[in-house]
C-alpha cells in the first residue's frame, strides 16, 4: 500500500517518471527472476548440507517421546 501510495505522489509530482517506472517495472521482475531461482535453488543445497552435518547428532539424541 506504501509503494502505490509513493507512486501516487510520483505521478503526481513527475507524471513522466511515473509511467516510466509503470512500465519498467515488469522488465525488471523478469530480469530478476532468475537470480531469485538461483537464490531459492542455493538456499536448498545448504539446507540439505545441514541436514546431512546434523543427521548424526540427531540420531544419536534419539526421538524425545521415548
């Protein structure tokens, strides 16, 4: 609500702008978009390092309704 708020204000005070970064601002989400996969496909691979680091003291804590 913040950012149309803001983009209120823009249009109103450089109407050019506005409808420049109107425009713009899908080009810009796909430009990005692969580096957010990238990003959501890196934070896997730590996850899953983790995973195996920790698998050892998680067996050995055991299940804790036993």
């Amino acid at each position: 609500m913040l950012s149309f708020v803001l983009w209120l204000v823009l249009l109103f005070l450089c109407w050019p702008l506005a409808l420049l970064a109107l425009l713009l601002y899908p080009l810009l989400w796909l430009l990005l978009l692969p580096f957010r996969l990238l990003g959501i496909g890196v934070d896997a691979v730590f996850e899953l390092l983790r995973a195996i680091v920790m698998l050892p003291a998680r067996i050995l804590r055991g299940t804790p309704g036993r």
